[in-house]
C-alpha cells in the first residue's frame, strides 16, 4: 500500500506519519506545500525521511496561493463572521490540488491527513479529494478508535514523539498549535482554550511570529500607497521600499507612474512587512466551525488586513449602490464556501464569475496610513470613480436640483404614509 500523507512537520502529522506506517505496514510519501510557511520549513525534508517516510516532495505554491486563491478571495471581499479573514480556509484548497496531483503520479492508493476530528479541515481536505480525484481513497487517524485512544490528547503525542526521536517545537509548558503560510499565522489550542486567557500580555509576546503588539509598534505613523488594476494590487509606493524589497528578497517587475510593480507574492511579502512592523492584523475570535462547535482561535494577518481594506475603500468609489450592496451579500457566502471547504464547486465557480465581473473598474490607487494596529484612510482615487464632486457638494450647483426630492419622498415614502393612514383609521372605529 502506497499513501501520500499531508506533512507539515508539526506535532499532529509527525506523530501520523510514524504511525500509519507501522498500522499500515505502508511506503509512506510525505508531501508538503510551502504555502509561505518560512522558517517552518527548514530541515523538513530530512524530518520526515528519519521519521519513516520513503519519499518528501515539497511543492513551491506561494505565487500560485497567492495569485489563484488570496486575490481572488480578496477581490471577493471575503471575511468569516465579521473577522476571520479565511488564512488557514483558503490555502486548503491550494495545497489539495497539488497533493492529489501527487497521488495520481505517484499511483498512490491513499491520502492521510492530520486534521482532527472536530475540526474545520478534515471536510476541507476530503471535499477537495472528492472533487478532484473520487477514486482515492482518504486516511483521518483521527476519526480512528485505535489512534484516539493511544493519542487521547497532547500530551500523549508529545511523549510518542520524544520516545520515537521526533523532533517537535511543542512542550508541555506551551501545548499550542500553529499554522502559518503567505497570509496569515494561527494559534489555537492549549492555554488558549480557555476563553478568560489573555493571550496579548508579555508573557506570550514570543508566540507571535508575523506582527510586534501595537503597543510596541513606532510612534511614527507610515503612509503607503496601492496601485489597483481590476482589483488586484500590482504596485506599492513606500518610502524605503527598495531597502524593504532587498531584505525580502523581493525582485520588482518594473515601475509605472512612481510606483513599484510587484507579482502578488511580492505584494503579500511587502504588505506582511509593514503591517507586522505597525502591529496590524492581530484577532482574538471565537468562531463557529463547520463541524457544529465553537472554537477560540489567535491569528495574525497583517498584509491580508491591508489588503482587505484598502480594496473595500476603493470599491466604495468604483461601484454602483446596487451592485455595491449585492456583493456584500456574495461575500457573505463566498467566505462560507471558503471556511466549509467548498472551493472545487459549481457555486464557488459561480460566484468567482460574478466578483470578475464587478472589478472591471476597480483600479485606481488607495493611500492608507499605518499606526499602531490602525489602518487609518488617506486617499482614494480612480479614472472610474462614481463620486461627482459637483453633484455631492453642498454648495449651490447647476447639476442636482434639489427641489426634486420633495417628488421622490413623497413616492418612496408612500407606502409608509398610506399605513399609517389607514391604521389611524382603524384605531377610530
């Protein structure tokens, strides 16, 4: 038997990985996407081959993630009940495709993952694998009566790995989990579980990798500004940005009108920069999972919390009421599709289609400042823009009669007066 396993090189999948090879008596391939994991992946590969596996492949998905899936979800305006913008949700997706594409070449006869039981991502992953490819079969030790009872908690996995050589980043002082790519960095678990837990003392300051405490971040705030074409962002103006993009590594695709032109992934690793630096994107959310339980999660997301909100101002300028008001009706359900797992569907495509077309005017440039855990709006402006300033002064002008409105109350108010007319009436009788 042949099983391609989703390892990220954490406690849960470290632990599985050892695991089914022994249940299974299995030639295990332990597959990994960089989704922009960072430091996370140092050393991976040589984990997982001494930990059992015959075979690590690591596939590079950051610019696809960040082109094909946080764009788009951007563009969608996409946000989980009011706050949760989606991190760990949409690389699910990215990383299944390209783990099942895996399978198939591999001719394996399973795909194991390491999601739990009561969690969001088993239904992500397995949606996914139904969608892409139905004849292969799917592996959850976590649903497993033998693996539940040998690994009942943390604790116990912790041990397993110390005795079998694992190495992990877990200890028992600090049994949280992480999961960190392009967009975003979670926490959940351990201490955190406990809803009354202050999770922004200094004592937990080490947790947090992408953003410094807003009340550590420079008493000088920052200006940068966004170039928008079609909704998407394709460059930045900084000052500084050379320095930054030198640090990061980041190669610029060239300049237009005093902006510097940058690939999403280039995009995503400037705006993490500065939004971690100012201390922007840090929430503390109780959320309700797919699965029917509520759950406490920490998350940083700094450069998704710019992106979001600089591409909502702009909409703001760029389109009608109507279709204004609809799409905050489609984000709604595009960002459940996303959190459920749905993104292989019909609806998900559907409505991918609609968002398309409503940012064909969406470019212009948003300049925003940055200042200690605050997005604060400084400009915005488009060739689209649906604001006249001569018609929305309050000033005399020869455009907007407002004379006019006395009709147009009296008709959209009419429905209004003619009930209470005739409840009037009707308290007389």
């Amino acid at each position: 038997m042949k099983i391609v396993v989703a390892y990220s090189g954490g406690l849960d999948t470290s632990v599985l990985l050892k695991w089914l090879k022994e249940k299974y008596n299995a030639e295990i391939i332990a597959y990994c996407a960089d989704v922009g994991q960072a430091e996370e992946l140092d050393g991976l590969e040589a984990k997982a081959l001494a930990t059992g596996a015959s075979k690590c492949f690591i596939g590079d998905l950051k610019e696809d993630f960040a082109t094909n899936y946080i764009f788009p979800m951007m563009q969608a305006n996409a946000l989980y009940e009011g706050r949760y913008l989606l991190g760990t949700s949409i690389a699910r997706p990215c990383i299944s495709k390209d783990m099942v594409d895996l399978a198939i070449r591999e001719g394996a006869d399973a795909i194991a993952h390491g999601a739990t039981g009561k969690g969001n991502d088993q239904v992500r992953f397995e949606l996914a694998v139904n969608a892409l490819a139905p004849n292969i079969k799917v592996i959850a030790p976590w649903r497993d009566p033998e693996f539940r009872q040998q690994f009942p908690g943390r604790t116990e996995m912790i041990a397993y790995a110390e005795s079998h050589g694992i190495p992990i980043r877990q200890s028992l002082k600090k049994p949280y989990s992480m999961d960190r790519n392009l967009l975003h960095i979670s926490f959940e678990a351990g201490m955190l579980e406990d809803t009354w837990y202050d999770g922004t003392t200094p004592a937990d300051r080490e947790m947090y990798k992408l953003s410094v405490s807003p009340e550590d971040a420079p008493d000088q705030a920052e200006y940068i500004q966004l170039l928008y074409e079609k909704g998407n962002v394709i460059g930045i103006q900084y000052d500084g940005l050379d320095v930054l993009l030198k640090e990061l590594g980041v190669t610029p695709k060239g300049e237009r009108d005093g902006y510097t032109l940058l690939s999403p992934l280039g995009v995503m690793y400037v705006l993490n920069a500065l939004g971690g630096k100012h201390g922007i994107g840090r929430v503390d959310i109780v959320e309700n999972r797919f699965v029917g339980m509520k759950s406490r999660g920490v998350y940083e997301t700094p450069g998704g919390t710019i992106l979001y909100h600089a591409h909502n101002k702009l909409e703001e300028i760029c389109l009608d009421r109507d279709t204004y008001h609809y799409k905050q009706g489609v984000a709604l359900r595009f960002a459940e599709l996303v959190y459920y797992g749905q993104w292989f569907t019909p609806l998900r495509e559907a409505l991918s289609a609609f968002v398309d077309s409503t940012q064909e005017t969406v470019t212009g440039d948003v300049k925003l400042k940055l200042y200690k855990g605050n997005i604060i709006d400084a400009g915005v402006t488009s060739p689209y823009s649906l604001y006249d300033e001569e018609i929305a002064t309050f000033d005399e002008d020869e455009v907007y009669n407002q004379a006019d409105s006395a009709g147009f109350i009296n008709l959209f108010g009419l429905p209004i007066k003619v009930q209470a007319m005739k409840k009037a009436k009707n308290q007389q009788q």
